[in-house]
C-alpha cells in the first residue's frame, strides 16, 4: 500500500491541502498515520477522498456524506444508496435536449408580433419550461413539444391559446403524476417503514420500484389518452359533420 504525505495525497485525488484538513477537521477523513511530526496517508484515504469529491459533485452536503461514509465503515454498501440516487435523478426521457436561438424561434412563433410580445412569449416559454436560457442561446428539455407548438400555430392557433393549453396540460400531467407517487407511497413505501433497518436493503429496493415504475407510467397513459382522443374526435366531428349536414338542404335549396 502506497503511502503520501499530504501534498501528494491531494495531488493524487485532485483535490487540495487546504480541503482534506478541511475534510479531516469535519470527520469525512481519518487521520494520518504519523511517524515523528511527518503525517503519512495511505490508498484508503486516497479512495474516501475521491469519493468526498464525487458525492460533493452530486449536491451532497457534509452532513449527507458523513452519514453515507459512516454507513460505509459499517459494512453498508453505499453504491447502493449512490444508485438509489441516480435512478430519483434520471431522466424519464429518452429524449435528447437541443438547442435554439431567438431568431429561431420568432420565425417559428412570433410572425407579426411586436417586440413587446415576442418578449412576454419568451418569458412566458421559459416560465413553463419550454425552454432555457444557456448564453446566446436557449436549451430546449424538450424537442417534441416545441415542435409540437409550432405544428399548432401554423395550424392557425393562436400562440397565446397554445401556449395556455401547454400549462394546462402540464398541470394535468403534474396531477397524474402525483397519483402514481401517491399509489406506490401508500401501498409500497409506507410499508417499508419510517426507519430503515441498519444493513437493510431499502435503498435497494426503492430503486428497483423506480426503475419497475419508468415503463408503466407511459404504458397506463397512452391508452388512457387514445381512447379518450377518440371518444373526444369523434364527437367533435360527429357534431360539426351534422352541422353540415343541416346547412346542406339550405344551400342546396338557395341555388337552385
């Protein structure tokens, strides 16, 4: 096992003096080993340092990582909650976020508005998540439902009622998702407890819910929404092809 004093222990972990005595003064790191007044630290500290700075990367707090290191020197395997983690964080998508700028969009939404209106549509966008500023440009989430947009409005809707069936929508989105969170809350996490169990297997099998769940959200939604778009269709259609219907003999009647 290599040993290190410690400025080549934070050369090694890419990290710096000044932050393992910060990390050792908040008990994340054991103390060296000394011999004389010289501190020497081995490839274990080398490793729980590279950790610190992958969980500092990811958000964690000091307090957090304390805990997952103090789980760690107890035999917990904290890939596992690290996993639990990256499952909650993933995307539900497949879809790859792209790029647009604002010229861009005002060809594509803002024919024949004014600055001011371009402006309010912009902010508007960005409110519902539409898209993002990123620099000169913005970062769009989601393609399909930009492109969806524009479809609408050179259907000829209007871009105000696009962009309010666009919040509405995704509030009722917001409520079916809650009640998939609520179903499996009631029926499944509460039944694991308040307290994990010390050594348990929870972070585990919460991930493993999460990943069960990805799949069946889309495959309950899609139906649900077909047939209902049928039913919605086909009443809507019924309804304006009897309107036609009935103007026919007038039509008929005043041409002749």
């Amino acid at each position: 096992m290599a040993d290190y004093r410690i400025d080549e222990l934070a050369h090694e972990a890419g990290t710096t003096v000044r932050n393992i005595r910060a990390y050792q003064d908040r008990g994340l790191l054991p103390p060296p080993r000394l011999e004389g007044r010289v501190g020497y630290y081995d490839d274990s500290h080398l490793a729980r340092l590279r950790l610190i700075g992958q969980l500092l990367a990811r958000g964690y707090t000091f307090a957090i990582i304390k805990e997952l290191l103090l789980a760690w020197e107890h035999g917990k395997d904290v890939s596992e909650v690290l996993g639990l983690e990256k499952v909650l964080t993933d995307p539900w998508s497949d879809e790859i976020p792209g790029q647009i700028k604002a010229e861009e969009l005002v060809d594509v939404f803002g024919a024949g508005l004014s600055d001011a209106e371009v402006g309010a549509f912009l902010e508007r966008a960005v409110t519902l998540g539409l898209i993002e500023p990123e620099g000169d440009h913005y970062r769009v989430p989601s393609p399909r439902l930009l492109h969806v947009g524009g479809e609408l409005v050179a259907a000829g809707i209007p871009l105000e009622a696009v962009l309010d069936i666009a919040e509405q929508i995704r509030d009722d989105c917001e409520v079916i998702a809650g009640r998939f969170v609520g179903l499996v809350n009631e029926h499944v996490f509460d039944r694991l407890g308040a307290d994990p169990a010390p050594g348990g297997e929870e972070p585990a099998q919460l991930a493993a819910i999460v990943r069960r769940m990805r799949p069946l959200v889309k495959m309950v939604v899609e139906p649900f929404i077909a047939r209902a778009m049928e039913t919605q269709t086909q009443e809507a259609l019924g309804a304006r092809l009897e309107l036609i219907r009935d103007h026919l003999p007038a039509e008929a009647e005043s041409t002749s």
